[in-house]
C-alpha cells in the first residue's frame, strides 16, 4: 500500500514493532489478521493527523479508548482531530481504540497493553466498574495520566473528568418534559444504553428526582441495556410499549432514537415529548426533521481541547490550572441548531 510515512511513524501509531509493520506493507505474511488491520488503521490515522505529523516539537502520544455506538464515536473523532492543531507548540497525535459494546475484559486487555507498551495519556470512557478502577490504576503506575470522558470514574486514579454535570443535565430533561406535557396524562419512557456508566445512572437519578418533585403523579418506565444499538433498543422500546400503553414522552439517556421511534410507529402510538443527548448525525437529523423535541448537547470540541490540556499539564508543557469545569449544557431545538451542524 502507497504512503508518504516513515516505517517508525507507522509503527508508534500502531503501537507496534517495525518489523512487524515491515512485514504487513510488504505483504510477507506471517501476521495475524487483527495486527494488519492495525497497521492499516494506523496509516488511515496517520493520513488523518497529517499536520501533526510534519509538526516539529515536543511529541505526545495520547490513546482514546471508548465504548459508545459508532455514530458517538465518529463524532468524538472529528472533533478532537479538529482540536489538535490548536494545541500547537506542543504536538499531539492520538491512536483510536473504539468498540460498540462488548464484555469488559476486552476494554481491560487494551488497557494493559497500552501500559505496557506506553503512551502519554488516554482519554477514557468505560463503565465504572471495580475492574475498570483497577486497571486505571496500573496506568497510573506506570506513569500514563488518565482523563475521563463524558463518564467519571471517581474511585480510581485518573488526574480528571471532562463533560457536563450529568445530574443536572437529567433534571434539565425532567424540566423540559414537565413543561411540554403539562397536565396530559402520559407515562415517560426513560432508557438508558448500560446501568454500568455513571454518566447515565446520574442523569437518569437526576431526572426522576426532578420530575416526582415537580410533577408526583407521572409514572416513569425505564429500560437498560440496548447499548444504544438500533437493533437491541427497538425490541427493548417495543416490548415497554407493549406492557405500558400509556407511554407519550421519552427521556433518552443512551441513544437509539430512531429504533425508538421505528417502534412507536409500529404500534401505532405518538410520541408527545422526546427529549435526547448529542448532536451526533443521528440526532441533528431527528432534530431537523422535528421528530425530537430537544437535545442536550454539550461542545465535544470544547471536551476534547480540555482532555489534552490535562495530559499536557500532567507532563508539564502547560502551566497549572484550577480544576476543570462543568461543560456548559446546551438545550438544542430545531430552531437553534448550531452553525455547524446546519
């Protein structure tokens, strides 16, 4: 395969020996099917942070390491590939290790193997669970600061946490719906994609705790577990509309949106408030199509910028700041979508 890289740049990206990325450019064989995919998506990435490349300076290799659906993940990609050039003295490149669900013993095994092998950071997403705590811990330990992304993980040793106030952004939602449904009788759909991210736990709590406040009367129906994956979540949405025909509003903490509206089509039923997160391609064109109520959305540019801030302050090539603040929450409608996304 033609590219303008040095072999040593091919294989820092990938995290891997020269030789064996040698060997898969020149196509000798004698490599697993996955590490070639790992040195093709290296050089795809290469291409994509061609400008940090050919920048001189001090160097830093940060892992962004993510369980979300595709369409959150490519998102969270364009954006920080965005942020890098303004990050300029210092040069940041990033290796991407994405996955769409799956058991956490995968997310734990890339996490080891990248204290093993080294980096100067990652940015983190992952359940917040003991195992997860533990191996941010050898990380620590091995020298690697550790950022949390969108969900904290605050029992363990990361250096800090970038996104918005979770519970503030559920009892935002709660507010919202409260105020669009007014006194009409209707039970609100809450789901979430895993009870294992603290990101939703603490939206979702916000949520319930603000509309039994405000409105005590309204039943709440909640699902988990759909992984924010069309084809779970519309089974999962389909089956709470079966049980509970009293459903019109849906509060959506983990994506799927519009297998959730697939669903309410199918059975025959409106939804009168549906209330969502992020402006991912999903969601912008629900939004324009007026078949989302809003979206909390929150400056993923923003989230990003402040990520590497902290790596690059952990290894002091920034001066030190306070603590980093909530991301501001934005209540996007059809109405004011951002320029960029129109």
């Amino acid at each position: 395969m033609g590219h303008p890289f040095p072999l040593r740049e091919i294989a820092r990206q990938a995290g891997l020996s020269e030789a064996t990325v040698d060997r898969v450019l020149n196509g000798r064989g004698g490599v697993r099917p996955s590490t070639a995919q790992e040195v093709h998506r290296a050089v795809t990435d290469l291409e994509r942070q061609r400008t940090q490349v050919r920048l001189v300076g001090r160097t830093f290799m940060v892992d962004m390491v993510m369980q979300a659906p595709n369409r959150f993940t490519s998102a969270v990609r364009a954006a920080l590939e965005a942020e890098l050039p303004g990050l300029h003295p210092a040069v940041l490149r990033c290796r991407f290790h994405f996955r769409e669900t799956g058991p956490v013993e995968e997310q734990l095994a890339t996490l080891d193997r990248i204290a093993r092998r080294g980096s100067q950071g990652v940015i983190l997403k992952a359940p917040d669970v003991p195992e997860v705590t533990a191996a941010v811990g050898r990380l620590a330990g091995a020298g690697i600061p550790v950022v949390t992304l969108v969900t904290d993980l605050p029992a363990s040793a990361r250096i800090g946490y970038v996104g918005i106030d979770n519970r503030a952004a559920g009892a935002t939602a709660a507010y919202l719906l409260g105020q669009w449904l007014g006194d009409r009788p209707a039970h609100v759909l809450t789901s979430l994609s895993s009870g294992r991210f603290r990101n939703e736990e603490e939206r979702e709590a916000g949520f319930r705790a603000t509309l039994r406040a405000r409105h005590p009367g309204r039943t709440l129906v909640g699902i988990t577990e759909g992984h924010g994956l069309d084809a779970t979540q519309y089974d999962l949405v389909r089956a709470a509309l079966d049980r509970h025909p009293e459903i019109r509003a849906v509060y959506s903490i983990g994506g799927g949106n519009p297998a959730t509206l697939r669903a309410f089509e199918d059975a025959g039923r409106d939804c009168a408030v549906f209330v969502a997160h992020d402006l991912d391609r999903d969601n912008t064109r629900l939004l324009r199509e007026h078949r989302l109520s809003a979206v909390l959305h929150h400056d993923l540019r923003h989230d990003l910028s402040e990520a590497c801030r902290l790596v690059l302050r952990a290894h002091g090539a920034l001066p030190p700041a306070g603590p980093a603040l909530p991301s501001p929450i934005q209540v996007v409608t059809p109405y004011n979508l951002p320029p960029a996304v129109r």
